[in-house]
C-alpha cells in the first residue's frame, strides 16, 4: 500500500473535477506535525494562483469534490490553502490486515523496469581499498530494493581491467615466472605488496619499464601469451574482491563482471560512428567532441577526448562503448551509476554524448548517483596511520574484532560461536549502515566508536530493536501465525506506529528513485521509535482483553517483519538474539 499515491490520485481528481488544468500536482505528502494531519496535500496554492483563483475558495471547491469516504474521517484547509487529512483507525487497521497476510508486506509491484546498475567497478590493478566501499555498499542497497519492488536489474561490476598498469603487472610477473618462483612465492595474495614491487621495478629498472610498455600494446593488441598471463592475473585480483563482497554480504557475483575489456572490441566502431555523425574534431593530433553545455571558467569549450593522438582510448570511450551495451543487448530503461562525485562531470558529458550521437534511445535514462567521500576521524580522506591507503578486507575485519569484544562485554551468556556469529553481525552491519545511513552524496566520518554505538541511528540499535520485538513472541511462547483477533487501533501509539508500517512502501520507493538507502535509514530508525513509544503506552502480554493483546501481538509481529524485511534490503543480516 502506498498511501501518499493513493492520496495524490484523489486529491488530484478531485483539483480537476474543481476546475484545475488535468495533470495539476496535488503535491500530497507526509504531514511534518500531527495538528496538520496525517498527510497534507499542498498543491492548492500553484494551481490557484495559475488559474487566477482565491486558494482557500479553491480549496473548498476541491474539498467538495474530494471522494474519501472510508479513507479519512477529517479534511481540513489550513492556512493560505493547504489541505490536512486525518486517516480513518479503522481503514489504516485493514491496510494493515492485507499487509500482514501477505509474504510481501503487501508492497504493490510498479511496472517492472530493466534497471542496469554500475557499482562496486574497482580498478583491478590493486586490492580493493576503503574508496570502493560506498559505491559497493549503497548500489547493493538499491539492487536489492529494485529487485524487491518487481524490476528486472542486471548487475554490471564495470571492473578497470584494462589501464596502462597492467603493463606493468604483467612485467613482474613474467619476471617472475622467468626466476622460476612459484604462484605461493610470487607474493599475489598480497596484490598491495605485488603492486608496490612492480612499480619498484618499473621505476627503476629502465628496461623493465620498456617491457612494461610493450606488454600493454601486446596485450591490447590481442596477444595470447599477454591475455593468458593478464587472465591469470584478473582472476586472482577478483578472487579478493569477491571475498570482500561475500563477507559484506553483497549480492555481486563473478557473472556480474563486465569490466572495461569487454568493450575493447567496439572502441574504434564507437570513433569511427562518431565520426561519421559529424561530431568528432582533431585537436593536436586527438580525436575529441566539442559540446557547447561543457564550457570551462574562460567560456572555451570543454573538449571530450576519444581517442589520443597515439590512437590510445580513454576511460570515456570506454563508457560510450558500455552505454550502447546497456541499451542495444541490454535493453535497459534506466542505468544508475553509483560512483564517487568527483567524477561528475565525466558523466554528464559522456551521458549527452550518448544521446546526442544516438547511442541510446531518449528513454533510457542514464543517471549518475555520485557519493561523497569517506573521511578518517580527523575529517581527511580515510588512511592508514602511516598514510596509506586501507584495504578493505582489513578494516572489515577489525570491524568484526571490535564488535566481538563490544558483544562479550555486553553479554557473556553466548558460547563462543555465537559470539562470532553476533560479532559478525553486529561489525559489518555497524561499516554497511553507518554508510547507507547518511545521504550519499555528503561526505561522512567513518569512526567506529560512532557506528558501533547501540544508541542513535546504527546498526546496533536497529538490530537490537528488532531482537526486542522478536522476543516478545519468544518468551510467551506464541506463534505469529496463530493471530487471529482483528486489529484495533483504539490508542494514539498504535494509530501512529501501524501508519508507519504502511509507509514502509513510499520510502522504499523513494530509495529507488533517487538512490538513496538513508530514506529506508531513518524510516526503520523512526519505526524502531515509535515501536518503543506504542510498547511503552500499551501493554501487549500484560493485557487482560485477549482481544486487545491479539491485535497489539499483530502489531508487533508486522513491525518485526518490517524491520527485518528493510534491513534486509539494506543488506544487513538480522539476529534473533544478541
Ligand atoms: N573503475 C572506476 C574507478 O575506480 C569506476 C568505474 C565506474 N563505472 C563506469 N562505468 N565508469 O574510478
């Protein structure tokens, strides 16, 4: 059920049955204090003013013709003209009924859309390091809610596996394999450290370097001996990164890879197209696109490059090639790119370049969900303490360390396999929510004390909220399934926390509208809330009318299934204890 939909179709009827031009906004949404309602539609005032009319007159006309009988028990204009709706106990109480009976919550399936999502997208050359964690963690959150509301995602881990570095990569490993090393002794488990040894190589040692740079031209060229060595090298590098993903509970798999080399094949088919639309231009030697949106301080033109003038392809030639994917074998409706901020612009040129050159349909829409950057305590980009950058295995597991000790402390009853399990849990949970958290495109301050705090807006708190409710039917010994009693919602707390479970629905789609899991956040953070004001006002198990502790139990267990069913979205695992 989504409410605010259903209110903006009513209330947008009925603006038109007033008089108001068809496809005058209603603008219905969640009212900011209870004296305004529930909801409040504030639309009267522009369609008004437009139509030349008095707001409030308006307002009535609008209230004459508005059907909501059974829906609300009080309409109201409040002042220049907006309009307060207090919803009906008894309708909300049967909302929750169909909700409760359904697997799904009850969540209404939108058209299904072909939704392509670019994330996680680390450059291979090195181990993935704290500055993929955002993109891994939030495109997950939506992948996961997009599939929940009925749409087909295509996973796409747009993987940099075909820079300039590899030449380099593949040098020391040649060079290896020459010293007669072994895979255990090459130092590959460690590709931080092998990374390092190349560069050392090629820094200093003059012919290494010329190597190095043959091997990239070989490679790029189709050579086997090249591809066999850079596959063996790939595989090992995604073999890390899948470990990451799978102890932070990331649905990517190694099917999802579709990194910068696929595309190798389309590049020169991309330059020559745009050639032949016109729109390429040499600019010393450079193959570039000119458009007049991108101008730089001076008012100059910003250029696009495609193609250098040694005939090497960018990093946007590249998205092109990737762009077309999406939208000829894909067949993609929308295609999100989570990926840092800084590259903004790269995107909004590459994204009207598409367009522009007919690349993609005009209704595939390509949007960058850019993210703010993680900062150490100190409010600078996340290091090492010596400066360097943080793997993310390695924070991950200090993560789990950490909550291991903060979960004994707490409570010493569980043996040790379930401390590990609950630590677990509760680490990862506290890096993932802290992150999905916060809106995603302001940076934030990773600190562990913060996220690992059971009270606020964490993981901690949220898990532990829903062990609470789920005790409930633990102790009494009572199974959720049993519930037969009608809801009622006869106290102000159990009107307020069943309204907020039924909004579960809008904030979820609001997360895929705009990519953003912190919606999602702080609606659990505030279902948690108000679970514990309705917990507190009404007692469930204590209470002498079977009816009533029946209705509040249901209360209970929708809220339990709510909340696991929203942190599941965001990807974080529930305990039943802790
Ligand atoms: N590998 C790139 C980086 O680490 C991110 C790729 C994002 N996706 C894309 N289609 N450009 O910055």
């Amino acid at each position: 059920m989504n409410i605010q939909a259903l209110l903006n179709d009513k209330v947008g009827a009925a603006m038109v049955a007033a008089g108001a031009p068809i496809g005058t906004p209603a603008a219905v949404r969640q009212s900011a204090r209870p004296e305004f309602g529930d909801y409040q539609a504030n639309g009267v005032m522009g369609a008004a003013k437009r139509m030349g009319q008095n707001p409030r007159e308006f307002a009535q006309k609008l209230l004459d013709n508005l059907e909501l009988d059974g829906i609300a028990d009080k309409l109201e204009i409040a002042g220049p003209g907006f309009i307060n709706i207090f919803l009906k106990p008894q309708w909300l109480a049967e909302q929750a009924e169909k909700a409760l009976a359904d697997a799904a919550l009850a969540v209404s399936k939108p058209a299904a859309q072909t939704v392509v999502v670019d994330y996680s997208s680390p450059n291979l050359a090195k181990e993935m390091h704290v500055g993929h964690l955002r993109s891994t963690i939030i495109g997950d959150a939506v992948v996961r809610t997009l599939e929940f509301l009925g749409h087909k995602v295509v996973r796409q881990n747009h993987v940099g596996d075909w820079g300039t570095q590899f030449g380099m990569l593949l040098a020391y490993l040649e060079k290896q394999k020459a010293e007669g090393k072994s895979q255990a002794e090459m130092g590959l488990s460690d590709l931080e450290v092998f990374y390092r040894a190349a560069k050392g190589c090629f820094d200093e040692d003059e012919a290494f370097a010329n190597r190095a740079r043959e091997l990239v031209v070989q490679l790029q060229g189709g050579d086997q001996a090249c591809l066999k060595m850079w596959r063996e090298f790939n595989d090992i590098s995604l073999a890390h990164c899948h470990e990451v993903y799978h102890k932070l509970n990331v649905s990517l798999t190694r099917q999802d890879v579709m990194g910068e080399s696929a595309y190798n094949a389309d590049l020169a088919q991309v330059v020559s197209d745009l050639e032949a639309k016109g729109l390429l231009v040499e600019d010393q030697g450079a193959k570039c696109v000119f458009l007049d949106e991108f101008k730089n301080k001076d008012g100059s033109i910003l250029p696009i490059i495609i193609q250098k003038a040694g005939g090497g392809y960018l990093y946007a030639t590249t998205d092109l090639a990737a762009m077309r994917y999406r939208n000829n074998v894909l067949k993609a409706d929308r295609a999100l790119y989570f990926v840092d901020q800084r590259q903004a612009l790269h995107f909004k040129q590459v994204f009207t370049l598409a367009h522009k050159a007919g690349f993609v349909r005009d209704a595939l829409s390509l949007e960058h969900m850019g993210f703010g950057t993680m900062n150490g305590e100190d409010g600078k980009p996340f290091k090492t303490r010596s400066g360097g950058t943080v793997k993310l295995i390695d924070l991950l597991v200090e993560a789990e360390d950490k909550a291991y000790q903060l979960v004994k402390e707490r409570n010493s009853d569980f043996d040790e396999a379930e401390l590990r399990e609950i630590a677990h849990a509760v680490g990862i949970g506290a890096v993932k929510y802290a992150d999905l958290s916060k809106h995603r495109s302001s940076d934030y301050i990773f600190s562990f004390d913060a996220m690992l705090s059971f009270e606020g807006n964490t993981a901690p708190y949220m898990l532990y909220a829903y062990t609470r409710v789920a005790s409930i039917f633990r102790k009494a010994g009572i199974d959720a399934a049993s519930l037969s009693a009608p809801l009622l919602l006869a106290e102000p707390q159990e009107k307020a926390l069943a309204q907020k479970l039924l909004q579960f629905e809008e904030t979820i789609e609001s997360v895929v509208r705009e990519g953003a899991p912190h919606y999602l956040c702080l609606y659990l953070f505030e279902l948690a809330g108000l679970f514990s004001g309705f917990y507190e006002a009404c007692p469930i198990l204590s209470s002498e009318d079977e009816g009533v502790k029946g209705s509040r139990l249901k209360l209970a267990h929708l809220t339990a299934r709510t909340l696991k069913q929203g942190l599941d979205l965001l990807g974080i695992k529930t305990l039943e204890r802790m």
